[in-house]
C-alpha cells in the first residue's frame, strides 16, 4: 500500500516564537517562557514533496539485514542476529553483509546491489543497517531511486545512515526511521520506541532528560535530520534536501566544540537554517572536554557553542533530547509532522510514521 502525502497541505498552523533571548536557562526558567507568543509558519516554505508512508511491520516479519557503511565484526554480527531475533523477527541479509573491502563493507557495488536487493526482495518487510561507521555517502550517485519508490519499506539505522535518510526522502519521498542499527543495544527504552512507531503506528512523543532552552516556543513541522557530519557533508550536492519549514533534528559523536562550531556555521553560511521552523538537539557524545581532559582550557563549552551559533534563530530550540550515539535511542521518523516544545523539551508526531 502506497500513500503519497503532500506536504504542503499537511503542515498547519506551524508555530514559531516571536520573541529572541540570547539564551535561557534551564527548566528553572520553563514557565516563563511558555508565555511567549507564536505565529503561523509560511506553507510556502515547506518542499513541494510527495511523501511515501510505508507499511508497519507485522508480527514474525522477516527483516533484511545490510552493511552499507563500514564492515562488520563477528561479534557485532552475533550480536545484530540475538537483538533482532529477540523481538520475534526472523532475518535475512545477504552474503555481503561481513564483507570487508579496506575499511568498508564490500565494494559500493556490492553495497548498493545489497539496497536494491533487499528493497525488491517482497519477502522482506523491513530493512535494518547493522551498523554505520562510513561509507554511506560513496553510494548516493549511484543507487537506483525508482527501486526505492517503487518497493517501499520501513528502513532504519542512524550515524552514517543519515545519508541514505536525506538522500531517499530527497529522491524518492520515502519517509524512514532515525534509530537504532542491529548491533545497537537493544534496551527497553530503545526497543520500545522503535517497535511502537514502526509496528503499532504511535504517534509517540520524547521529552529531553534535562533540557536546555535555546531559544522558547513551539513549532509545527515534518521532521529531517540525522548526524551533523553527514548532513554537512552533503551541502551542494545533489542529494542534499530542502530544510525549509522542518523542524530540524540533529546528532553527533566525538567532535571537539571548535569542530560543532565549524560545522553550524557552515549550515548557517550555506543557508540551510534561514528556513526551519524549530530544532531538536539529541545527544552530542563525548564533544564536550571534561576538566581533566586535555585541552579543556583552550576549549568552550557545547552549550556556548549552540547559544552562539544558534540562539541568533528566531525559531524554537531545545538540546537534550534522547537520541543519537548513547544507549536511549529514540526512533525519528524522518518526513512525519511532529510538534517541537522547547519550552517544555518535548517532541511529539501528530501523524502516524506508518500504515
């Protein structure tokens, strides 16, 4: 079953905040800023894409396994197989997926044969990445989109796989799932929020363990986002899509402050912010120096960092929240409206991710 969406006639009354702060403080500071008035989003910034929502997947659903990034260890293998299987799926993946080719999983040939294949197999209902690491980008060129579209499928992973996200919903409109990889820890927070969006259709909501107000308000939009990395990479290329009128969500891992810094102003530099209407700000794992590491005092803090770059925004903003690069990985539908609170660190779909 297909269903094509227009964008533009789903995202309503899209809310942002009138009112700048240079930075607000933590939730001390909530009910203050819930007082701030917002306004409609323009429709006319929101992409003219037709969206393809794709079948939830049911009870003893086979799942296809794939490597498209960097080569799998034998115990991450082990380990993808005991994850999946607990759940109740039964797995299939192709002889590429332990592959090594240098650092990568195989050729990009046989990366890509593996994509297609799996997105054609019609005895596959899902299609999981067992894990990220790189590559993912040396595809994008060369991946067949018509297959895509035409053999709809929930598809999952997070890190490098931010790629293939942006480059399928850029190509093909296929909305898919920002979570966990096979060879993730599966626990229940992670497991929970993946299995009520991809197989029970919730229009679930994440709240921020300890959140962080940027910048107040709520807004309305279909969220697009993944690993800052990756989605920088991606600016003038092809494959790269239109962030106006999304609420932007975004990731990382092991870059220093001065690197997050670099990155943002990039994004900002390019443009890619003049349009969003809101960002959610995950987990940004081990990017910021502790007192006893070195270089802590040549340093500034993350937080410093999001207020500098970002707080200029006259859009929401909120950092926190529990997805990326730690073991409570909440599952972003990419494409699906949600509402962003950034007073209250909240981030709820308004629209089922799968049908």
């Amino acid at each position: 079953m297909v269903i094509h969406v227009n964008l533009m006639d789903l995202v309503e009354n899209t809310k942002l905040a009138m009112n700048r702060r240079s930075f607000v403080k933590r939730t001390s500071l909530i009910g203050a800023a819930a007082t701030i008035p917002s306004v409609a989003y323009s429709q006319n910034d929101v992409p003219d894409l037709q969206r393809i929502i794709p079948k939830g997947i049911g009870k003893d659903a086979t799942i296809g396994l794939i490597t498209p990034g960097s080569s799998l260890t034998r115990s991450a293998f082990e380990k993808t197989l005991d994850n999946l299987s607990s759940i109740g799926y039964k797995i299939k993946y192709s002889p590429n997926v332990k592959v090594k080719s240098g650092f990568l999983a195989g050729t990009d040939q046989q990366r890509i044969e593996d994509i297609h294949s799996m997105f054609e197999d019609e005895n596959v209902a899902a299609i999981f990445c067992a894990r990220g690491g790189y590559g993912c980008g040396r595809l994008l060129d060369n991946i067949n989109y018509d297959i895509i579209k035409k053999n709809h499928k929930p598809f999952l992973g997070y890190s490098d796989i931010t790629a293939l996200h942006l480059a399928f919903y850029k190509h093909a409109g296929l909305v898919t799932f920002h979570g966990p990889v096979g060879a993730s820890e599966w626990n229940d927070f992670t497991r929970d929020s993946a299995m009520d969006i991809l197989s029970k259709g919730k229009k679930v909501e994440i709240s921020a363990e300890e959140v962080e107000i940027i910048h107040p308000g709520t807004a309305e939009g279909p969220l697009l986002g993944g690993n800052l990395t990756l989605m920088t990479s991606l600016i003038g290329t092809p494959h790269d899509p239109d962030y106006a009128g999304h609420i932007l969500f975004l990731e990382e891992i092991g870059e220093s402050t001065y690197r997050i810094d670099r990155m943002l102003t990039q994004m900002l530099s390019a443009g890619k912010l003049d349009k969003v209407v809101g960002i959610a700000l995950g987990y940004f794992t081990d990017c910021d120096l502790k007192p006893e590491q070195t270089g802590y005092e040549q340093s500034i803090g993350l937080l410093e960092v999001f207020k500098d770059r970002l707080g200029l925004l006259n859009v929401p903003i909120a950092y926190g929240f529990p997805f990326g690069h730690e073991d409570r990985n909440a599952t972003l539908p990419v494409g699906i409206n949600a509402r962003l609170n950034a007073n209250k660190g909240s981030l709820k779909l308004l629209e089922r991710a799968t049908v």
